[in-house]
C-alpha cells in the first residue's frame, strides 16, 4: 500500500507577493493515497488524517484536477485500533465510510468500528461474505427530523441534510451543469446550503427500481457534483419509503453509475432504529502525491486501468515520443507498446506520472524470467531469473525532463523490489546511465547487446546496449 509521507525541505526566497508566511516556504510533502469507487461513486482516499482544512482544501483540489472523475475526497487512518475518516470539508460520507472499512479490512469479510467527520458516535461497517461493502449511516432516530415542504422533503442526518424531490419532466434531457445549478438554487432557497454537506436528491418518475440523480455540495471543500453514486442520499430516500411503509425496508435505489445501492431501515412506526447501505466496491488505482507541483506517482492496479491509460489516456503515444527521440530513434505499433505493458503488469509492476492533467512519464518492471534475452544474461550471471528484477523501461515526455521526475520514479520502485535488479539501456544514453549510477547500479562489464529496429526515418539499423546491475534491494529504505 502507498503510505503516507511527508517532509519539509527548504524555505522559497524571493516571494514576496500577498501570501501567509506559510505559503512562502517551498514545501515538499507527499501523501499516499486510493482511488476507491463505491456504487460508481469515485472516491480518494489519502493515507493520514490532516486536521489543517486549508490543507484538507489543497490536497481536494489537487486529486480532483489529476483525476476529474473523483467527486469526493477523504482522509483516513486504518489502524484497526481506531480507523478514523475524515472527509475534506468535515462533512459525512457514507460510500466513503464502506470504503475505508474495505480498505482495512482487506477486502475480507468482517466488521469494525469507524470515527467519521461529521458524526458524534463511531458507526459500524465492514464487508459482507459476497464481498460487497457496508455501512451503518448517521440516522436520527425521531421521524420529525425529517419534514415536508411543498414540493419535497428535507431529511436531515448527521453530517448531510438532503431534500428529495420529484425530478422536473423531461429531467434527463438537461445538462449536467444545468442539473447542478438547479439543485444549487434549491439548497439557498431552503437553506440547507449552509450545512456541512448538503443534497438534492432528484427521484425520476416511475422508475422501477426507484432511480436517483443526485446533486450534492460541500461548502468547505467548495465543491458542487452531479454525482454517479450517493449513499446518504440513497438512506434518505429509504426513510421516507419506511416512514410511507410504516415499517422496515430494504429495497434498491438505481444510481446515476447504472450500479445499484441497497438500504435497509429498521423503523417500528414510531421511531428509526437503525440504517445500513451497501454495494460492491472496486479499487481503480493509487499512488503518490506532491503537494508543492501536483506531480502523481500512479501505481497500475487492474487491466481495466492499463488498458485505460494505453488506448485513451496517451500512454501508447508518449511510449512512442520517448523512444522515437535520440539515442533510440525508434519506431513501435500500437500492439508492441501493449503487448509490452501487459508483460509488465502481468509479471511485475506499471507505474505512471501524472501532471498537468495527462500522463508524462512511465516506467515498467518485471521478473526477468518473463524477458527470455534478459533471462539469458541473468542466467549467464549465475543468478536465478525468477528471483531478479528487471527494470525494462523507464520514459519522461521532453518538456518534463530535467526536473528529477525519472529519479523520483525509479527510487519508488527499486524501493518497493526485493532481490537484485537489472536493465538495460543504450550505450550512448548518458543521462540515463547517470542517473542509474546515482541510484547504486553498476555497468556490468563485458555485457553488450545488439538490438536491431525500425527507425523513425524507416531503416532498420542496430544500436549497442549495455546492462547495469544493482544487487539485492531488500535490506534498504
């Protein structure tokens, strides 16, 4: 799992323009963190609570421009001791709440006690047998918390109070931005806006199963979502069925994600006892983040994520911009640059840097047994290649190079390895071979390969490759 980490490193001179003092220190601080998606509700998640709210703030905005899928972020501590959540703007969350459960847990059946912003009381959550994730939401138990207005109902929770209504005609032919203006209009003309979190939950027109568009806003984050998924607005909506009812219920609410969430409410007709939902959950990514550039070390989790990355996030075409340059000057298709990937990922590890809102550099590793010509120089070593890594490529786009990002990448993997390492590069890429010297590898003497390819001037020509070793990573931090 990434950690959370962070460090001080040196004071900016020369700022002299209308910031705190705080703001006029060059900062470098890194914060492990998972993108979690609950329901379809994409959520980060930062490993370590932060009290400070601007820095909660900087730290949203930052996930949220790196990945514009996210709708909300949080912080957590997974000590099993005493798992903690606490979202950016304070508010209260309940697909944030089931996935942090999931997260310590495992993803393995079972259940804990988590304190989450925005609640008095621990709540519980866990994980269920067919591995979906659950969690106990912050209910009042006196239905008269709940009150009717002229076109809706405001149900107030701890931590979020929503109002459910029924959704315009002709709802689904609005933008979302025009969704999103509607129900911001709303929650000022009720006065719900000023709340730690506030909704609109709009419920479309007989829909079977009840179906939901939902509107949701933090004022301390200062975020505004036409969200895929929302939990406690899904619980809002299985009070009123209770209260309708004037029983228990259980039933599934279809959310804007085409996944479902199931809430149960137990109600005895005078008061609520309790309130769950649950759903499954999928792990999209994680990595690291600097605070001080927004630079995002992205650790590849899935296929799902590599084939995302490769065909509609550039990752084939900077492939090709990296090594169509001097020294290689070569040329890839599109299936050579995955088939490649998928060995990485398959076999080892992918990684990914992230800036400026698109990909800028990568760099793949794997065991050297899956690299049958590496597998032979390992051998010819005397060293077996199922226990020896091999750092197969490491890229940074042009305009990003030079600034320590192909250093910071390959340290974050040779920390991560175990046993020895070897790669292998041109004999004329001086840089890099600086760069690896730096990080404790040595030229292995006498090794050379030559590699024959395609050109970007379309001549097949070979170039020499040497190879560097770097013994065992174990035992180092």
């Amino acid at each position: 799992e990434a950690v959370f980490l962070w460090q001080k490193i040196m004071k900016k001179e020369n700022m002299n323009k209308q910031l705190d003092r705080k703001e006029q220190e060059d900062i470098t601080e890194k914060y492990g963190f998972v993108i979690i998606r609950p329901g379809g509700n994409d959520t980060c998640l930062y490993y370590g609570i932060v009290e400070d709210q601007k820095k909660r703030k900087r730290l949203n905005d930052l996930i949220i421009t790196a990945y514009p899928n996210v709708e909300q972020v949080g912080f957590i501590d997974i000590n099993p001791l005493n798992p903690t959540l606490m979202m950016a703007g304070g508010e209260f969350c309940g697909n944030a709440t089931r996935s942090t459960a999931w997260l310590a847990l495992g993803g393995e059946p079972g259940e804990i006690s988590i304190q989450v912003s925005g609640v008095t009381n621990k709540l519980k959550a866990g994980v269920k047998k067919d591995g979906e994730a659950f969690s106990q939401m912050p209910i009042y138990g006196n239905p008269e918390r709940i009150k009717e207005g002229p076109d809706g109902y405001i149900v107030e929770m701890e931590g979020i109070t929503h109002f459910v209504t029924l959704a315009p005609n002709g709802l689904r032919s609005f933008s979302e931005d025009d969704i999103k203006k509607m129900g911001r209009l709303k929650m000022a003309e009720i006065g719900i806006d000023k709340s730690p979190a506030a909704g609109v939950m709009y419920v479309l027109n007989n829909a079977d199963p009840i179906e939901i568009v939902p509107i949701v806003y933090v004022p301390k984050a200062d975020t505004l979502y036409y969200e895929t998924a929302c939990g406690s607005g899904t619980t809002a909506i299985g009070l009123l069925q209770a209260i309708r009812k004037g029983n228990s219920v259980n039933i599934s609410i279809m959310q804007p994600s085409g996944m479902p969430i199931q809430v149960s409410v137990d109600y005895d007709g005078k008061s609520f006892q309790y309130a769950q939902i649950q759903g499954p959950i999928e792990r999209l990514g994680s990595g690291i983040i600097e605070i001080n550039d927004g630079s995002v070390i992205e650790d590849i989790v899935s296929e799902k994520q590599l084939k995302q990355v490769l065909s509609n996030e550039g990752l084939i075409d900077l492939y090709n911009r990296v090594f169509g340059g001097p020294p290689y000057n070569e040329v890839f298709t599109d299936q050579e640059v995955t088939d490649e990937f998928e060995n990485y990922f398959t076999n080892g590890f992918v990684s990914i840097v992230r800036r400026d809102q698109k990909i800028v550099a990568f760099e793949g590793t794997c065991r050297a047994s899956s690299s049958p010509g590496i597998a032979d120089i390992v051998t010819k070593m005397g060293k077996d290649p199922g226990a020896t890594w091999y750092f197969g490529d490491l890229g940074v786009d042009t305009p990003y190079r030079r600034q320590g990002i192909g250093k910071k990448l390959t340290a974050k993997r040779l920390a991560s390895l175990t046993d020895s390492v070897i790669l292998r590069t041109n004999k004329d890429n001086f840089q890099a071979i600086n760069l690896y010297k730096s990080l404790g590898f040595q030229i292995l003497e006498g090794e050379k390969k030559s590699v024959e390819k395609t050109r970007v001037s379309g001549v097949i020509e070979e170039d020499e490759r040497i190879f560097l070793l770097k013994e065992e990573t174990k035992n180092e931090k």
